[in-house]
C-alpha cells in the first residue's frame, strides 16, 4: 500500500496484483487518449523502494503524436505570436519537452520558445519566417 508504480513518471491507477505479478492502467486525458509520451517502446516501469522492473514482457504500446489544434492558425513574417497547440502525446513533463522538435511552416521554434503545460497543451511563440510560408500552417 506505500509502493508507487510509474510508467514514464506516470503513477498508475487502479493497481491490483502482488509485487511480482501487479496490473495497473494509465490516467488517460478526457479524450480517451493515454497520458504518456508518444513513441513506441515498452514502458519503463518504476517501483518506488525497488527498483525498476524489467519490462522485458510488457508489449510495446504505440502512443500516438497527435495535433488538433494550433491557434491561432497564422504564422507572421516577424514572428512573436503567441499560439497554442492542443493535441495528445506531448512530453510529459517540461524536462522531457526538451526532446521536442516543432517547425511552423518549415521555420524552427527555438525550444525556448516553447512553454509546456501539459501532455495535451503546448504554447509556443512562432518565430520570424526565415523560409516564406504559403499560408498554410505545416506543424512537424
């Protein structure tokens, strides 16, 4: 009852099963998707005065990157616009937002100029255009 299980700094919730043998689920966001990291890999799991557990026996698990928003949706030949991005499977906490690499149509956000608030929730501030865009707001 005084062990902490995480699976990428995640806790797990509804955790039931014994030291050895323990099945526990991930928070999810209020669209339905999982609250990690996209990638595919199998989880890193930690327990909290054991150790870290071999995972070799988990099955890798997909989390998708996915975007559904970014507002507002323009980009400015000078920059400076603050926008956010709403989707799933940001980095889970500032230190892993790092790890990001995010161009608004072919222009580099510099990562300090990206703010994260959480798996869901990104704002950034668009930078100058140093390549042209056609209007449309390409976000890799």
């Amino acid at each position: 009852s005084d062990l902490n299980i995480t699976i990428h700094g995640v806790p797990c919730v509804n955790l039931t099963g014994t030291i050895s043998n323990f099945t526990c689920s991930v928070p999810t966001n209020a669209d339905g998707s999982a609250a990690l990291p996209a990638g595919t890999e199998a989880p890193r799991i930690f327990i909290d005065k054991v150790g870290y557990a071999d995972s070799a026996a988990v099955t890798p698990e997909t989390i998708p990157l996915v975007v559904t928003s970014f507002k507002p949706a323009q980009a400015g030949i000078l920059g400076g616009i603050e926008a956010t991005i709403l989707g799933s499977g940001f980095p889970i906490s500032s230190a892993s937002a790092g790890s990001l690499y995010i161009s608004i149509c072919g222009n580099l956000v510099p990562m300090a100029n990206v703010t994260y608030i959480s798996n869901q929730k990104l704002k950034v501030i668009i930078p100058a255009e140093t390549v042209r865009c056609n209007g449309s707001n390409n976000i890799v």
